[in-house]
C-alpha cells in the first residue's frame, strides 16, 4: 500500500545527504528522480491507457483513473479491482454492454499489470543508478 517508488527516491535522497552529497550529487539524483517521475506518472496512468487501447470510451478511461486513485486507500484488493470496476462502470455509464464493459474493464486490469512491471523496472533502475554512482565516485583507497 507504500507507493515504492517516491519510498525509494526518498531513502536514496536520504542515503545521499547523510554523506553531504559525496558519492551521489546533483546530477545523479535528477537522473535518478526523474526516473522516478516517469515510472509513478506511468504506473498511475497504465490502468487508463490499457483501458484507451481498447477502445473505451472517455467515461471508462476516466473510470479506470478513478478507480486506481481511490483503490490506492483499500490496499492490494483496492489496486487490483479498483481499475477495473471504475473501467467497467465507466463504459456502462457511456452506453456500453455488460458484455463490453467487462472487456474494456479486464483492458484496465492488464494495464495496471504493465504499470506494475513498469514500476519494477523503475525501482531497479534507480536503485542501480544509485549503486553506479556510489561506486563511481569511491574514495580510492
């Protein structure tokens, strides 16, 4: 239910004060947030986009949005089925068949599966960002 990746750009801005910027200055971490930036705008908006892939309309779209922002205070049932009902209820409310609307709303749901592995990408990426650059600028010794 913690949102990983500002969790994991909060713990590196952290790890990289407490040694006054030595080993992971400015650079590295604008790389490492903007990383960041794009994997939580992507992993927020995957659910939607998968629903968009479909042909849903503008109602599921939103739907799916919706319904990952407030899946997000249920926990893991919350995430999982969030995307999906708020897609479903979406494309019913615009005209669609059940029939329809539980395509467009299993769309979401394979969305937010790609956001999740987006996400996964994008807290590995950071956290070996923040290796490489710990190991670039080592003391020699």
């Amino acid at each position: 239910m913690l949102p990983g990746i500002p969790l994991i750009f909060g713990g590196i801005w952290l790890a990289a004060a407490v040694d006054h910027y030595q080993h992971v200055g400015s650079g590295w971490l604008i790389a490492i947030g903007s990383i960041a930036a794009v994997g939580l705008v992507l992993d927020l908006t995957a659910a939607a986009l998968g629903a968009k892939r479909v042909g849903a309309s503008a109602r599921a779209v939103s739907g799916a949005l919706i319904g990952t922002l407030v899946g997000l205070f249920f926990g893991i049932p919350g995430l999982i089925a969030g995307p999906f009902i708020g897609a479903l209820v979406g494309e019913l409310s615009a005209g669609g068949s059940l029939q329809r609307s539980t395509h467009v709303g299993i769309a979401a749901w394979i969305g937010l599966l790609f956001g999740t592995l987006i996400k996964l990408a994008a807290s590995i990426m950071m956290v070996v960002l923040f290796a490489a650059a710990w190991w670039w600028n080592r003391q020699p010794g």
